[in-house]
C-alpha cells in the first residue's frame, strides 16, 4: 500500500494562478484560506504577470521557485495544464492539485487533455489530484479548502468527488461539534482516486469514522475490495450521487464519471457493509449519531414526548425506519404512574406526557431513568417543544437536555433528542440555539423523529451487519403485555 | 346533508372548568385565546366557586346562564361529564366541545362513559365535538385552538384527531402566510366524526383546499364516499396517524381510534385520488405548494443551481421524487451559453452556473426565461446558496428571488425556490429570512431539493389523477439529444 500522507502535510504550496486582486476565486479559495488557516509552511503564489500577491512574493513559474514545492494548486486554463505539469516535474513536486475544470467532464477533447496531462505526472512521478477538484483539507497542516471554516482537527474522514459537497459536510459537520481529521476533493480522479484515498483513510491513526460522497469508480474491483476491508475497521457512510438515469447525466457532466448500475452499487455497498444514505443531510446526521452514541444493542427504542399526535407520528417514524417501539410491561406503566399526572398522559410507550413533567428536571430524570432502565429498550428519544420554550423561556429546555444527558448516561443507554420546531420560524431559531446545549451535554439533536428515526437505524444497521449475533436482544417483549 | 355552520361561528361561547387563577391550562388555551382573539360575541366562564374571572362575570353552572349558549367547551373531570351534558340539554345549547381526557382512549370504562355522554347528547339534540379534542378554530368568528396563533382567515380546511398536530398545521402554514378556513381538533370522534366534518369542509365556500390528520375511521363506508366526493372538488391531502403496528397502538390510546389496515387505508386514499403524506412537514409543506404553485402541465423539471455536486443530488432527488429532468436540447444549451461563463457550468439540465450569474438579476432572469421558454419543462426549481448570501449580503438573494418569480410567472411556469442551507446554522438562520422573500413575491420556498421535489411531484399526481389525458405533454423529448 502507497502512504500517501505527504500530500496532506505539505511544506510548501504553491498556487498558480493567483492574481494581484485579492478577490478572485483563486485568491478567495485557495491563497486566502491558507493565510487565514495560519499554514505554516511556505507559500509561493506564482504568476508571470506580479512580482508580490497579498504581501507574498511571486514568481513567474514553479520552475523560478527556489526549492522543490511539494503541493502545487493549479488554477490556470486548462490548456496550459499539460505545460504546468511538465514544469512540476521537472521542479520536483509531489503531488499537483489541478483546480481547473474543462477535462474528462466536457468530453472527448477534454478527456485528451486530462489523460495527456496524468500521462506526464506518472512518467514524472508526480501525483495529480482531480482536475476539477480543491484538494486537501487537513486542519491539522493548515490546509482548508473551504471559506470560513472550522480549523479544528477531529477523526472524520471525507472523500468527495464533489468540492461544494465537500465544503458542505465540512461545515455542517462542524457545526455538530464534529471536526474532519482529512478531507478531499478529488474531482475527476484521473490519478489519485477514491480507492487510493480510501485505503490511505482506512489505515489513517487520525481517522475513525469515513463519509464519502461519490458519483463513480475507476477502478471497480480494488474499490470493492478496499471499501470491504476498510468498513471492516471503521464506519463508512456514503452517499452515491447518479442514482438515478437524469442523475448519471448530470455526473458524466459534472466529474466525466460513469455513474454505473444502481443495483450493482447497492450489492457492493451491502457486501461491504457500509451505510448508504440518500441526501447530504441524511450523511451529516448519520455522521452525528455514530460520532455521539454508544452502539445501541438492538433497535428499540423508548419515546418520552408531549402530544399524543406527535407521539403517534414518532412512533411510526421509527418503525417506518426499521425500529421497534416495544410496549412497557406493567412495571413499567405503574413505576412511570407514581409521578406523572394522570390526565391526558399515556405511559405505553410513547411516554405521553406534559410540560409540568418537562419544566422539573428531577420529573424528567425520573421518566428517563425508568424507560432506560428497562431492559426491553435499547436507545432513548426524547423530543422537546421548542414553542414551549418560547412561552416559558429557555431555562426549563437547557436543563431537561442536560438532565436527559445525564440519566441516559447513569442506565448505559444512547439518547437522541428531538427538538420539536412545529414547523415555524419561531421553533426554528430556538431550536438552532438548543442544538448547541445538546451537544455540550454530548447528545445529538433531531428536527423531527423522521430524520432521527433514519440515523439511529443507519446506526444499528452497521453494528448489526458487523457483529453476528447482535443486536444481543432480540425477544420481542411486546406481545405479552398488548391489551 | 347536515349543516354544520352554526358549530364555527357562536354567538356565546361557555367555558366550564375555567379558574381565578389565569394561567391553567384550560384558562390558557381556551378563555385567554377568546379574549385575544377578539371574539365578538358573549363569553360565559363557568365555574361553582368563582364570581369573576379574568375580568368577567362568573357562572355556577350552565343553566344560571341567562341566555341559550351556542358553545359550550368543557373542561372539568370526565366523570362530570353526563352531569354537564344534560345541563347542555336542558339550557338548549349547540354544541358542546368536551377538551377532557379519559374516555374510549383509556379502556373500556371510559368508552361506556362516552357512549352515555354521547346518548344524552343525541337525545337532547346537542352535538358533541371529542371528547379528548381542542375544538374549533375559526378566526373569521373569533374562535382559536392554539395560543400566540394568527387571526388572519384564508382557505385552508384543516382536520386533525390531535389537537397538537392542528396546532402544528395552523402555525406551520401561518410561518408559509397561508390561512386557516376552519381547523377542527376532533379527538375521539364520539358524535360528530371525520366524516361530518369532511362534508362540511367539502362545501364550505371558504374552503379551497382541505389538510386531515387522522389516525381511525368511525364510518368506513360513509367516509369513504365522501373522500371521494370532496376530493373530486377540491385538492384533500391526509396524514394517517398508526400506519405502523407500533402507531396503531398509540393511536389506541390517544383517541381510542382503530388504525385499521394500512392496505385498505391506502387503496381508500388511492381511489378518492388524496394525496397521501407520511409526516407533518410533508403535509405543511405539500399545501404550500398546492396554494402557491399553478398546476404544471407535466412532471418535467428544469434546475438551475450552483456547484456541480449539489445539481447531481437535485436531479436525483426529482427523479427519486417520481419527477423527470430532461436533457435541453442544442438550442436551448445555445441560448444559455451566450451569456454564461464558459468555465465550470454545465448547461444540460441543471443549469449548473455561477455565483456571478446570481449576483446579476439580468443574468439570472435571462438563464430562468430561457428555461422557462423550453416547451420540455414543465416547473421550475431554483436553488440559492445561503453562505453566498453571508458572504456577499443578502440584496443579491432578495433581488435574484424577485427575478425568478417574476421570470418564471412572464413564461406561465410555475417556480419553487430551494434555499440551501449547507446543512449549518448560519446557512438556516438566512433561509428563514429568504423564506419571507420568497412568499412576498409568491413562490414557495424549501429548504432542500428532497422535500421541494417531494411535494410538486405530490401537486402534480393530483392533478394527474384528476384530469384523464393529463399530464399535457407526454412525450419525452430527452432521447433525442443525449449524447
């Protein structure tokens, strides 16, 4: 196996085509984020046309450089590539990040190009990156390839043949609290591909958790086969762009990639075990519940919420998503009934219960300890109204979430919770403001049962898959006590 | 049939069971909203140990009442309740909306209970809404189910046997500037059931369009006929609460309802050609775009966004969506390109183009007009990418909102705007503001293409259903120019 961790730390970085107005996009992109990211190796901006770019000197060519560059970001017509490249190696570069779009993705003649250009680099040694990709991303090296982004370091790590995708989990991702140990976009993938990247994340100490987006595969046997060995060792959540035939269409335009048979790439995704996802949001949130939960042992799950409609909708939430809402057993009901009012509650499972039991930490604790203390419930969800909040103040929803935490914490049980936005503005902005309690306290946070229901299952679904004979529970203790 | 106007708008409205003390729960949802609301006509807070409350005359009972009460809600424990419901009799009154718990939902002692309270009703030629049910909401006469809630009337009908999803519906629509007609909370459907209220709904002339979450049937047949009947005439969109075997029993024990089949609940909703959804957003979100969106004559899409991965996932998820996104043809690719960058776009469907095409309302009105004017699409989506909105100021965003629904309504296509998030805060918090842009200038707004594709392709399966020879265009003009 190839280590290809030089190309994530570079000690120098050269960017061709930057410009004197510090505005461009390659300024913005790629010159801008390294000073702002405090990179601490050596920059060279390099243009024919300036002697000094944004306070740095400028050269005319890699070749004018006065040591080798190990990183180099392309970002000049796509025509001059093949020339740039020869200039990389003969200046000794390791690895050329080409930015620039118009190869494989635009057709025949750009496909020329590209393999004209990846034809050069080999014979050169010289690693490419894309075309048509922003290359790293390693906080910890002071590389970033998005716009006002997190620079802390975490253990995700993501491969995205799309950039704006890349910088979307990057960002959606940090704002769970969930930091990338490496990032890529890969663009076309004329040299460096998915599988060499995968691979070099499977054996990565920094990396414990893979999201990739992917629209196709170069090299379908390896890809298999590494896809297998590294989801054997860690989770990997991907998301498959070209599903669908307008789908693929847009990926042959987009990367020049084949997008492939959908139910060949489901039957490689369920041989290796990985968890498919369908939509961006769906790979962040699936992210956050394998990041923040402990493996439940089984797929059920314990409801405590308000409302008996928002109670029916959770639960077929979760079955619909391949959970089980078991009924409690007399016990249970009869130890949840010595503290919660009588009227209008329901203690079934769905806990259906009501904003007096919410707004006293200590009635909250007491719900959540015995649902997760029985043994016939493998994960807790608990939902919070926002508009509750609003009227009452926040106070009340801070400290439920902590105490959630903390007695989801003392039974040994993974806890999600929900916060119930209403579907209003108002419930929105609240519950952007509690999602960052939940996190300090270290649960994940929901909109809706729907998209927590999906998650936990995507979570489940891997350990199960993994682990024979898991989930260790599998006695369905519900019929004995349905009325 | 019967007619049920009288139970939306009383002219004396009892709340028995109302406190001196202002903040119960039964003074808050009931006598508090009554008082903001503005309702015009008399309130009677009834109550054997008050003289006054909240400022007004206090009752001991019912029949001290000096004049017949049109409405009467009911707040007081259930075993009062046959006593309280032949005082109804014999003070002559209309109709009594029982809020108190604890009948069928609770077993068998409490559905004999129900049948009493209903058998002295029906004798007494008093109607009862519930029990277990919040009651009427009808802003157009003062009357609110839901506290800090818009007075404004529109000409949405709205159903619910949970009286937090009617909440939930009114507030969502209401954040979407869409109005409630009427809203009923019907709870346990003990005399006047779903199908009363779906009659009445049917031919109410201020209602165009009908929103119904339900979770059981009292009359099959008879609602059975009437979806139908009401469907033929106005778009009716349903929520069943208990599709899963789970909910069923939640169902159970929040209205006493049978779930019933889901089979035989989707080949009912399939004949009356409803339009089924599977949560509550959905539901939201879908009358959104029946009420902001002309029917498109077909399910052909056109896309314009920004970022190559982020158009694969939006044509995925039309076609996922049952949607089609066809191929432009050589003209209209031709048209595009003279005026869009060359570099890094893509002109096939998506319009995959550039911030600079959106921070210019000319060029963005140019790029939708063009697409619009393509006989082969049928609706329009349009994304904007909120962090260029943080990044740059949001005038561009308002601007370029305003241009395509102006564009797209020039070309007689019907456009909903995606405002993507990144899936962060920051990008969350903007789109909330966007989305008041988008409904001032009368598109309807979505926060991914998901959940944007989902309800246009519920719009168009309506229409489809409805009008045989629809959709117009057939033909799929996408083969002749895939290359």
């Amino acid at each position: 196996m190839q280590d290809l961790g030089y190309i994530f730390e570079p000690r120098s970085v050269a960017i061709v085509g930057a410009t004197t107005n510090p505005n461009t996009v390659t300024n913005v992109t790629f010159l801008r984020q390294l000073l702002d990211f405090g990179y601490p190796g050596r920059i060279y901006p390099v243009n024919p046309h300036a002697t000094e770019i944004m306070g740095l000197k400028a050269y005319p060519s890699i070749r004018d450089i006065p040591e080798p560059v190990d990183y180099v970001v392309c970002a000049i017509a796509a025509t001059h590539t093949p020339k740039l490249t020869r200039e990389c190696v003969s200046a000794g570069v390791k690895v050329v990040a080409i930015y620039t779009a118009g190869f494989s993705e635009t057709g025949e003649e750009g496909a020329k190009l590209e393999r004209q250009v990846v034809s050069i680099a080999r014979r050169g040694r010289v690693r490419v990156l894309g075309p048509n990709c922003l290359g790293i991303h390693c906080p910890k090296a002071g590389l970033s390839l998005a716009g006002s982004i997190s620079r802390e370091s975490g253990h995700v790590g993501l491969l995205s043949q799309s950039g704006g995708n890349a910088q979307n989990m990057i960002l959606g991702l940090a704002d769970r609290k969930i930091y990338a140990s490496k990032a890529v976009s890969f663009g076309n993938a004329a040299d460096l591909n998915e599988s060499d990247l995968l691979e070099y994340l499977g054996q990565d100490d920094d990396t414990s958790i893979i999201g990739i987006y992917i629209e196709g595969v170069k090299q379908p046997e390896r890809f298999t086969r590494i896809l297998r060995q590294v989801s054997g060792a860690k989770p990997v959540i991907v998301l498959k762009g070209g599903r669908t035939v307008a789908g693929s269409g847009a990926v042959k335009l987009h990367t020049g990639a084949m997008a492939g048979s959908r139910a060949v790439w489901d039957a490689v995704c369920g041989q290796a075990r990985v968890v498919q996802v369908q939509y961006l949001k769906e790979l962040i949130d699936t992210i956050q519940a394998f990041v923040y939960l402990n493996p439940p042992r089984g797929r059920r799950v314990g409801i405590i919420g308000i409302g008996g409609g928002a109670n029916v909708l959770a639960t077929d939430a979760c079955e619909s998503a391949g959970l089980k809402v078991p009924e409690f057993p007399p016990e249970v009901r009869a130890e949840l009934r010595k503290f919660t009012p009588p009227a209008g509650t329901g203690l079934r499972n769905p806990v259906d219960t009501l904003g007096e039991v919410y707004v006293d930490p200590a009635m909250l604790t007491k719900t959540v300890s015995v649902v997760a203390g029985w043994s016939g419930v493998d994960t807790l969800m608990v939902s919070f109204p926002m508009l509750l909040g609003v009227r009452l103040g926040v106070q009340f929803l801070r400290d439920g979430i902590e105490a959630v935490a903390k007695a989801a914490k003392d039974a040994g049980k993974p806890a999600a919770v929900v916060l119930q936005t209403t579907d209003c503005a108002e419930g929105e902005m609240l519950a952007l403001e509690m999602q960052k309690q939940c996190l300090a306290v270290g649960v994940p946070a929901y909109w809706n049962f729907t998209q927590a229901a999906l998650c936990v299952s995507h979570l489940v679904g891997y350990h199960e898959k993994r682990n024979p004979g898991w989930p260790v529970s599998i006695a369905e203790p519900t019929d004995r006590h349905r009325n």
